[in-house]
C-alpha cells in the first residue's frame, strides 16, 4: 500500500515551519468526575506530536471523544482531561482551543488540541463545506488514527482530499506495514483465529478469510455453530441455527482449498452460565442437551496449540471460550501462551482479544497489537478502508 509517510516528511525537512494538522485518536475512558481511567490512546498518539514538534512544526491535534450531538457542545464532551495528560506526557503546556474550524493561531514550535471534532456539524456526514475548511487550516494532514479509519468522516477522510499534503502518520503506518505483513504477503502457513459469540457479525471475516488462510481456526459461540454444521449435539449452547448451511460453506471452501476448519473434539461444559459454575470435561460427541459449552477442552487446545506454533503468520480475533471465567479460561489461555511461544508474525485485534492478551501478560510476544476494533474486523472482511483509500490516492497524486 503506497501512502506518504509523515516520517519521511520530516526526515527530509518538508514539515520545517509547516501547519500540521494531526488527527489522533484519543477517544479514552473517563469515570463520572471526567477523569480518565486509562490512557494508552493518549500515550500512543505522543510520537507523532513530538516527531512533529522536532521537525519545527506548528502542530495541531484533534479527536472525537464519546457520542456528542453536532453543534450542541457540552461539558462532558470537552477535550480538556486529555490537554492535560497530553501536556503531562509531552513536558509542555498543551491549550485547548475551541470554535477552531474557521481558523486556528499556532507557531513552528508549538502545539495545540483542538475541541473535539465530532461536535462540529457535518462531521460525521463528511460535508463538503467543512472538508475544505478543514483542509485550508493545514499545509500536511497526518491521519494517525487508526480506529477511525474505517469511517469517512470531515477530519479522517474530507481533509485529507483538500489539505495541500495528506499522509500516515507513525501509528497508522504501523497498521499498515502489520496488515500487509499479514495479510498481504504473509509467511505461510497463515492461520486466523476467528473467535466470539455471534457467527453473524464475523461471517463476511470467515469467507474472506477461508479463501487465504491455511487453518480457520473458530471459537467460542461461533464454534458451536460450526460443530452444528458438522452433525454435533451442542445442547443448550449459544450458537445460531439459522447459518449453519454458512458455516458448512465456510467448511467447504477450505476443504477445496486443501485446508481446514478444525472442530473440537472436546470440549468443557456446564449446566449454567457462571463464574461457579461445575465445569465437567467432555467428548464432543458426548454433550448432553442440557449442557452449554463454555470452552474448548484441553485435547483440542493442546491440538491447536501445536499446530499454531508451526504456523508462519497468525492473525487473532476473540477468545476461544469464557475466559473471564477461571473454569473456562483453559482454551484461550492455551492458545494465548501457544501465540506468545511461535517464532510466527502475530497480529491481533478486538476488544476481548486485547483484555486476553493483557490477562495472561504476552503483549510483548505478540508480533502487533492493533489499536482499532471496527477497523481491524473491516480489514479482515477484505474491505478496503476509506482513509486508507483517500491516502493511498493522494500519494499517487
């Protein structure tokens, strides 16, 4: 994927003296009092400011921060919690600047937020008028927001058709060169790990994937679906019987391939939905119709461990059983510890996948950790992402 590179500008002293205009994420957690519970964002949009600051630019940042209504701003809605981790972390006073669309006073040098983007009208809707006001305020837009890169939006995709540069900035071309390594060119064998509750919302994943991957490997929900497909007794079990014609597609698909969807040969039961609840290990063809599975047995996940460790690259979506819950966390640990263990390029993604990965401590094995929810599930469907459309259209010129 050819885009201009917010690096290489100021490598090369094209950012010197320049207006940047970068759009971060700092979409971040708050308590009832405002104050942020958990700032990660807000720590990974620094390098991009300070490469920024040093290069001699007048800097300017922006994010949408929850679901405000458009011209109707609020208090709750404010930037202001996060100019001031922001100034924390960067060593400088960081203002915020409000009503900023018609025209924004920054130095070389200098850096400001701007309120968030969402509580201008027309946002969201990408209007037109606003694009190009937004575009006149910046000599280089820097989009280094990943998790809003799957949505057109006035400051992710609208400016970046009018300001006179528009690139990827250091962590949005991090996702870039991770999803190319993974998907793109990946070192096979190439196994994805599509995991959750419903097979619905990940559908469209699993068929795009089937025809690249090597191993499909589902999981909780989803893989009761596919162990329906496969004339298995899954009792009481979350699974939709709707798309189970789908999941014996999907099946179908990687048979023709020479490749496979492994399904559990056992698997941990319970006979209610709790954290206390008795887990009993079973056959797979041995569950009961009163029984809910919870989590893939320790035979499967020894199986699939093993085959993951000979994988060339891995791509991970979901938990594979209610790891929340101790009884039912074997699978997903197995798998998570089997990751961490490979000498594969691991990409993973999604909000249950990240609170797994910080459970069982691997982040640091894991080959790249994406930032973004949405986006990272449109990618793995083979969508192509608007900002990385509009980016890799202004690079061509």
């Amino acid at each position: 994927m050819n885009v201009i590179r917010f690096s290489d500008l100021c490598a090369n002293g094209s950012a010197k003296g320049k207006r940047v205009f970068i759009r971060a994420d700092l979409n971040v957690p708050q308590d009832d009092a405002g104050n942020i519970t958990e700032d990660t964002r807000v720590r990974a949009s620094v390098p991009a400011i300070e490469m920024a600051l040093k290069a001699g630019a007048a800097v300017m940042v922006t994010s949408h921060l929850g679901r405000p209504t458009e011209g109707e701003f609020k208090s709750a809605d404010s930037l202001a919690p996060v100019a001031k981790r922001l100034g924390e972390l960067l060593g400088r006073d960081v203002p915020l600047v409000a009503n900023w669309v018609d025209g924004v006073t920054v130095e070389p040098g200098q850096v400001v937020l701007l309120e968030n983007c969402r509580v201008n009208k027309g946002e969201k809707k990408n209007n037109d008028e606003l694009a190009r006001k937004l575009g006149a305020l910046c000599d280089i837009f820097v989009h280094d927001a990943f998790g809003t890169s799957h949505r057109a939006e006035g400051t992710t995709y609208g400016i970046a058709q009018y300001a006179p540069v528009a690139c990827a900035g250091p962590l949005l071309a991090a996702e870039i060169d991770a999803i190319t390594k993974a998907l793109a060119n990946p070192k096979r064998p190439l196994a994805a790990i599509v995991a959750g509750s419903k097979v619905s919302t990940k559908l469209t994943i699993l068929k795009s994937l089937a025809n690249n991957v090597d191993q499909l490997i589902v999981g909780g929900g989803i893989a009761n679906t596919f162990m329906l497909a496969a004339g298995l007794n899954i009792g009481k079990s979350l699974a939709e019987h709707d798309l189970v014609d789908e999941a014996k597609a999907v099946i179908d698909i990687m048979k023709a391939r020479g490749a496979e969807v492994p399904i559990p040969t056992d698997v941990v039961t319970a006979k209610t939905f709790a954290a206390d609840a008795v887990a009993t290990v079973k056959k797979a063809t041995d569950v009961a119709d009163d029984d809910m599975i919870l989590d893939i047995g320790p035979e499967t996940a020894a199986k699939l461990a093993a085959q993951l460790k000979q994988a060339g690259t891995i791509v991970w979506n979901g938990p594979v059983g209610v790891f929340e819950f101790a009884a039912f966390e074997n699978g997903t640990k197995t798998i998570a510890h089997a990751i961490a263990e490979s000498s594969a390029f691991s990409i993973a993604g999604g909000g249950d996948t990240l609170a797994a990965i910080a459970k069982y401590g691997i982040e640091k094995q894991v080959g790249y950790i994406s930032t973004g929810g949405g986006a990272f599930l449109e990618v793995l469907e083979g969508k192509t992402l608007p900002a990385f459309e509009i980016l890799t259209k202004r690079a061509a010129g």
